[in-house]
C-alpha cells in the first residue's frame, strides 16, 4: 500500500504574492516598505547622540497610520577576513600586515527596517492563525486610498530619521528584495540565513530537537513579556569595559545582544501600533473589573494599581499605547556547539537586565513572521503593552567600522575583533 503523505512545500505555505512599486504585497492584502538601515559606527556616539536617535524614531513612528508593523531587523553573521594581497606594488609591510590578519573572524552587521500595513483583524491574530498553519490563503484586494496614505507617511517617516545625520534609511528597489537571475535578494537570504550570493532553499524543519533551516540548528531567544524586563531601560548603557572614572564609553541600550553577541544571529525588534484610543479604553474596563474583584485577591488589587500607572502615565505625557517584542534568532552548522550558543545568547540578555527565555513553542511561527514582508503574520499573544519611548529602548544603534574610501590614510584595527 502506497502512503500519500508528503510534506508541504514552500510554495504552498508562502504567504506574500508579490513586488510591486518597491512594496512587497501579501496575499492578504498587507503592504511593506523595505529600508536598509544605516547606523553609526560603534563607539563613535556619545550619551546625547543617542538620545537625538531616539528622539527622531519616535517623532517618525508617530506619523505612521493604525495597524502598522514597524519591523527593525538587525544580521549579525560571522564571517573571516579575507587578506587583500593580489593588489599590485604592495610592500613588505603591507602584504606582512594584510597575511598577519589573514582570516581573523568577525561579525559582519546588516540592518533592514520594514513597515507594514495591515488591518485590525491581523494584528489580533494569535499563533495558530499563521499562514504557516492554515491550509491555503485567498489573495484579497489592495485598497488604493490606503496603500497612497501609508506611502505618504513612509516618505515623511524616511526623511524624519535621515534629518538625524547619523542614521541614514535607504529604501531597497523590487530586484534588491526578491534578486535577479544573478544575484539573490533579500527574501532568498532570509530563507538561507546568509548574506552570500546564494539562491538555494532550504527546508525548513521542526522537531524534538528544534528549528532547523538546512544544516543550520535554529535556537530562538524571546523578550515578549513585561515580567522578562527590566524595571527601567535607557537609550544608552555604560560599557564597563572601555569606561573609566573620568569618561564614559557608551553603546546603546540592546548592544549585549548585537555586535556583543559573538555567534549568528537576527536580532528582530517589533512594534506594533494598534488604535491606542481602544487600547486604553479596554485597560479601563479592565481596571474596574480588578477593582470589583479586589475583595477575592490581593493580586487583583495589585494588577490594578499597575494599570491605572500605565494609564495615568498615558493621560499624563500624551503617550501612544503600543506592543513590542524583540527576540533573537540564533544559528549554527555544528551540532555540538548548540549549548554554547545557547548559553551565550542567554547571557547576553541577562546583561540587559532581562530574564533570557529559550522559545521552543513558537520558534517556527516566530522564524515565519520574521520573513521580510510577514510582519502582520506575527502571534499577538507574544507581544506586551508598552509606549514609543519604552519600546525604542530595545533597538540597536551602531554597527561596524567602515572602511575609508581614501587610498591614503593610517592603518587601523576594529577594537571588538581585531580585524583590518
């Protein structure tokens, strides 16, 4: 007797239909931006810098429309240096110089930002609403008045940030996001969870010993409730190591688990902005319903406390009430080094103050709604109530040194890795 099971294919679980004006369209109606974000370089941003950063995100968020995914995705991919000794009338020294750091390993850092828009009902949909899960998916229509709105607020979002003049958003074309014949796009790298020029999928695989992507042993860290964090976060955090007395070294808040976190990684950080309005109207009645049911728990008298704070901060400041999520997506090719990234990743997040949670529940719908484009697919259950100013907190800031296009300058290293 033959078995007719087989396994899904890619294709039919593929949730966005297709590249059009530069935008990605889903097949339920869902629009996306796509930037790569250029950021400064580490250790090159003092404590008022940062905070001018954070200031020009939230002013741009604030344009943005209801329903709106702002999606940053930060790939920090471990590569080795390549010495550059086939250049023409190299001396002693700088063919001994280029040979010394000759494959020294390094963290290379690629920013993407996307913004999606999407509707009232997406954004509540929980985990096993995923397009991963659902058996088929009805393309509907694009709403022409709402996709020329949403551009609009895109541009000024775009020229917002880039009036910082330290982070720079450059907005990708349709070949950059879905590659050419030649050269892969942004799409086929996610799948692949590499940067190289390769146009190969892989499959896709969730068992007793978690996601796996090919080769690669997948292993997904999440911040994705208030119990996890901090009681209190900054734009800027005091790097002990650099630091002295008298000076201080600053990186931003969620360096630990950027250019700090030595292994392959995504680092993605959501925010989600429903109707604030109906927000703080449902933590009203909440309140009320915890203030009925005060006298039968303590507890209850507590939860209500902590939420007339949120709610009289929101009153008070004029604050925006939103959802965020961060988590990180961590990847390996040798098996037997899945614990020590494990445990790196952990302790790096413990270094923000926050209590690491290994995610193997979701690993796969998260990994899913991290497609670029997929933004509304995410599980609603994952995320927690926060503000703007809160949520900016967990974006990261900096990235590598860059090369100087000059043919004459002074030689330098990269203080985190040592390489050229």
């Amino acid at each position: 007797m033959r078995n007719t099971l087989k396994a899904a294919t890619l294709e039919s679980k593929f949730p966005l239909l297709a590249v059009e004006a530069d935008c990605i369209i889903s097949k339920d109606a869902d629009i996306t931006a796509v930037f790569e974000v250029d950021l400064p370089e580490l250790f090159t941003v003092t404590a008022a810098e940062y905070e001018a950063v954070h200031a020009a995100w939230a002013k741009a968020i604030k344009v943005l429309p209801n329903y709106t995914v702002v999606h940053k995705q930060d790939w920090f991919i471990r590569e080795d240096y390549r010495s550059q000794t086939d250049k023409e009338n190299l001396s002693f020294l700088s063919r001994s110089y280029e040979m010394h750091f000759n494959e020294r390993p390094f963290l290379n850092h690629k920013c993407y930002l996307y913004l999606t828009k999407t509707t009232k009902e997406r954004m509540r949909m929980q985990s096993s609403f995923s397009s991963l899960c659902r058996g088929f998916i009805i393309p509907k229509e694009v709403d022409k008045d709402t996709t020329a709105h949403f551009l609009d607020t895109v541009g000024q979002f775009a020229r917002i940030v880039n009036d910082t003049g330290l982070v720079h958003l450059r907005r990708l074309v349709g070949d950059e996001i879905t590659g050419t014949e030649n050269k892969a796009g942004l799409v086929e790298k996610y799948f692949c969870l590499s940067m190289e020029n390769t146009t190969a999928l892989e499959d896709i695989e969730l068992g007793d010993d978690g996601l796996r992507v090919g080769d690669k042993h997948v292993s997904v860290h999440t911040l994705s409730e208030l119990d996890a964090l901090p009681g209190k976060v900054g734009t800027d955090c005091r790097y002990e190591r650099l630091s002295t007395d008298k000076s201080d070294c600053k990186l931003s808040f969620a360096s630990p688990v950027g250019l700090l976190l030595s292994c392959n990684h995504l680092y993605n950080q959501y925010i989600f902005l429903d109707d604030s309005g109906e927000n703080l109207q449902r933590f009203e009645k909440n309140a009320r319903n915890m203030q009925s049911l005060s006298k039968y728990s303590r507890s209850n008298q507590i939860n209500k406390e902590w939420i007339d704070l949120y709610l009289n901060d929101a009153h008070s400041f004029g604050l925006t009430s939103v959802r965020a999520h961060c988590n990180i997506i961590a990847w390996t090719d040798n098996p037997m080094e899945v614990k020590n990234m494990r445990n790196d990743v952990g302790s790096q997040i413990a270094m923000m103050e926050c209590k690491p949670r290994h995610n193997t529940v979701d690993a796969a719908t998260l990994y899913w709604a991290a497609m670029p484009g997929n933004g509304a697919d995410f599980p609603a259950e994952e995320s927690f109530y926060t503000f703007i100013p809160q949520a900016l907190c967990f974006f990261t800031e900096e990235t590598n040194y860059k090369d100087s296009l000059s043919p004459f300058g002074i030689k330098m290293a990269d203080r985190m890795t040592g390489r050229p």
